[in-house]
C-alpha cells in the first residue's frame, strides 16, 4: 500500500491543495432588521392608495393588492388561509372580513347594548358602562 508521501516525494515542486473544512455559519437576520414596515397610520395607507398608475388600472384591484399588507395576526392569518381566487372583487373581500370578525350576530349586540346604555346623574361614564 502506497502512502501519499511515496505518491509526492519531498523534494517534488507538487503542491497539494487540501479543502478547509470551514464550518457554514446560517444566514442570519438580525432582529433588528424587519422587512415588514408598519404604516404610520390608515392616512399613509390612503397616499399609497391614490398613487397615480400607468395604465387604467381600477382603485378596487390595487386595493386588494395592497390590503394583505394592512394585516396583522389573525386577520393576516385569515386572510392567508383563503383559498385562491375567492376574492375577486373589493365588495367580496369587504363582506368576508366583515363576517369573519364582525359577525351580523356580534353586531346586533353590540347596537342593543349601545341603545340600551343609560347613565345616572350622579354616575360617570366609566361605572355606568360597567
């Protein structure tokens, strides 16, 4: 059996190139680096909306673009788990929120118990509510 030195003897002008085995650090992100922005508030969602588009593009198709971005999560997990091309137009995607998280149901109770809100004289607003 012949070693790797009897191959290359010492005084051979051959160069053996060993491979480093450098250990594969993970690609990392920090947390401090988020590549989700927040909106400052529903006004910067507004300027977003109005931007002007090249080409005749309806304000209802860059609304359901731009929507996926308004969410956080619940509603982005909803909305993530909607099967593909349920939502075709605004007043689709307008009636499925609203019945997923504001139910007729919630919203019935919601107006009885607001009509039937009274408050003493004597009360503030805060003990009345309670």
């Amino acid at each position: 059996m012949r070693t790797r030195n009897s191959y290359f003897p010492n005084n051979s002008s051959v160069t053996i190139l060993r491979r480093r085995n450098k250990r594969l650090t993970p690609n990392v992100v920090e947390p401090d680096l988020r590549t989700i922005v927040e909106m400052a508030d529903n006004h910067t969602m507004e300027e977003l909306l109005q931007a002007p588009m090249e080409g005749d593009v309806p304000n209802d198709v860059i609304m359901l673009m731009m929507f996926s971005y308004s969410l956080e999560g619940n509603a982005r997990v909803w909305y993530g788990r909607e099967p593909p091309n349920s939502i075709l137009t605004w007043e689709d995607l307008v009636n499925k929120f609203m019945n997923q998280f504001l139910p007729p149901s919630k919203t019935t109770h919601l107006k009885n118990e607001i009509s039937r809100f009274s408050q003493r004289f004597e009360e503030t607003f805060g003990e009345a509510w309670e």
